[in-house]
C-alpha cells in the first residue's frame, strides 16, 4: 500500500475506538524503529525508539501536558541556540551559552549564599576580616576571589576616608598612632615619634663628689619621665628606647660649694659609657685669681643623633683638695626629631 491522503475541510485519523488499550503509530525503519503511541495505562503520548508503546522512551506527555524527557544517556540538542534565537523560558530568549551555563556545574553554594551576589540577601553580620579572608571583585570583565590583604596595599586611603570620624577630644597618649607616607607606602606610627617624646626632667641633691676624680651623677629624683626609660634608680641614665632613633637635646646643671683660688668644675655626658669629643661633650668653669670659698655653677647644653638602646648619663669632676657634696643638680632632656641618625653631625 502507497500513500494515504485524507482529503476534506476538516481530515481526521481515529486511532483507537476509545477502549482500554495502547494504540500507537509505528515507523518501521531499516535499522532502527520509532513510534508515537498512547500509553493508555499511564494516559501518557510517549514518542520512543522500539515497535511497542513503552519501549525506550524517549519523550512522553502526561495529561496535565507536562513534558518529560526520559532518564538516561539522552541528550535534548537545540542545535541553533545561540544569542539571536534558541531556547526560550516564557518567551524570552537565553541568552547565556553553553560555556557560560556551565560555570555553574560543581557550584556547592546554597542559595542564600548565591542570593548574596545579586544583592538580594535580607540580613548581614559583621565579622573580624582577616588577611586571608576572599573578597569577590570585578577585574576588568573577570569575576575574582582577592585575599583581603590586598586591600591593605591599595591606594585609597585619602584625606576623605577620614571625614567625619571621631574626633580625639584630649591629649593623644604617646603610643596612640597616626597615618603618615612613608615614600608613597601609608605606614601607622606612634604619636610619640611626632612630638617631643621621649622626655625627662630629674634633679638629685647633696650628693658627695670625690676630688679629682670623674663621678657619676646620681639622678634619684623624677619631676617627669613621659616614656618610662629613665632609670633613677640604679643606672640613674636615659636610655633610648624601641625606635626612638633620632636627634636628641639635653641640658644640665650642678653646683660645687668652697672652692678656692685656682680649682675647677667640669662635667660632661656619655654615650652608651664612652666618653666621646670633649670639646663637644664636656663644660668646665675655673674660679679666678684671689677667689676663695666660693661655690662654681656648671652648665652644659648638648644636642645628638642617638639609636635605639643608645644610653646617657653625666658625670662631674673637680680638683678641690677634699670630697665635696654636690647641691643643685638637674638634667632635663627630650628628642627633637626622628629620622636615621648621622654620626658625623655631632662628633660620635
């Protein structure tokens, strides 16, 4: 039998007469057969390879019309797919391809978290950020994962960042902390590296000087030590402390009582017990001819490039026949600037 037609305004092909039964159209083919059948136990239109209704399906139809593509090694080609035409949900285009689709494979995100990307999360938490901690960003067209860390090296910090913050209502502590550029790399520094600190003002009192002979300054008394690293009770010295480099100005002074005709005073600061420049370190006053009985006030001003644990004391010297007790004495110092010390500018 050839072909069939059915002609008329309105042809139709009954299969079936309404029974309880599969009915179904086959294509008899070389090497493979298809058919379209009805699935009358499952009221399923099934489209599937094989001669009988059931057999390896492929697409099936239930009556609420959902489509289903059967389970198994079965792939739904929609070969024009692209960004002009293709698949389409609710009548609009995808325009996403293939490869873009497929990012998604092996993604583990819940969808809270994926709903965090579009922006539509409902609430948030603050936590502590740590260097390691990934920050998604945008480079150029490319989705990234940064560490946090990475942040800390951009520069974005200006002037602005700061507008409108607290402001230090007192006094800042010394090691309270500032922002400064260190050669274009934004650095914190201590406050005290900023002001005239350290400082130091000591004094002592009738202290007894032995003649001829150079003798430490017992410096026992403190009027005020901001840092901490004057030592009045041992060494009775300043020592410089943790990145305290820089250029330093002290000044001191003590009296000598009943000197007579011809004797002196000298006195004179150390560097770390060395004993540098005199000319440079060591102040002496002379009592004149005739003079007898009488006290000598010795005064010396000295400024110097010091390093981290460099220390400072003072000693005093006279050449008066007996012991002497020293009355008077103070010391008072304080760092002028920071910055890398050169030996060359004071001699030591």
């Amino acid at each position: 039998m050839g072909t069939i037609q059915i002609d008329g305004s309105t042809p139709k092909l009954t299969i079936g007469n309404a029974t309880a039964e599969d009915a179904l159209i086959l294509f008899d083919g070389n090497a493979q057969d298809f058919y379209i059948g009805l699935d009358d136990s499952a009221d399923d239109l099934i489209i599937g390879l094989g001669s009988a209704v059931g057999t390896t399906p492929a697409i099936s139809i239930n009556e609420d019309r959902d489509v289903t593509i059967s389970d198994g090694a079965i792939d739904f080609d929609i070969a024009s797919h692209d960004t002009s035409n293709g698949l389409k949900l609710g009548g609009t285009l995808v325009t996403a391809t293939a490869a873009e689709l497929n990012i998604m494979d092996g993604v583990t995100s819940t969808a809270a978290e994926l709903n965090m990307v579009d922006g539509s999360a409902k609430s948030t938490s603050s936590i502590t950020v740590a260097d390691a901690d990934g920050i998604i960003i945008i480079d150029g067209t490319t989705t990234k994962q940064i560490p946090a860390s990475d942040l800390k090296t951009y520069a974005g910090f200006t002037a602005t960042t700061i507008t409108g913050t607290t402001a230090l209502a007192e006094t800042p502590a010394l090691d309270d902390e500032a922002i400064i550029s260190d050669a274009g790399t934004l650095k914190r520094i201590d406050i005290q590296h900023l002001l005239g600190a350290p400082a130091f003002s000591v004094w002592t009192n009738d202290q007894d000087i032995s003649h001829q002979s150079w003798t430490a300054m017992a410096w026992d008394a403190e009027r005020f030590d901001n840092s901490g690293n004057f030592d009045s009770s041992t060494n009775y010295r300043f020592t410089v402390p943790s990145g305290g480099n820089g250029r330093y100005f002290f000044i001191w002074k003590a009296t000598i009582p009943d000197l007579d005709d011809g004797e002196e005073v000298q006195t004179r600061l150390r560097v770390s017990g060395s004993s540098p420049d005199p000319d440079i370190t060591q102040t002496w006053v002379y009592q004149g001819s005739g003079a007898s009985d009488r006290g000598m006030t010795v005064q010396a001003t000295l400024f110097c490039n010091l390093t981290s644990g460099n220390y400072v004391d003072t000693q005093i010297y006279h050449n008066e026949g007996a012991t002497k007790t020293m009355t008077g004495a103070q010391w008072t110092g304080w760092k002028m600037s920071g910055g890398t010390p050169n030996a060359s500018d004071n001699g030591f």
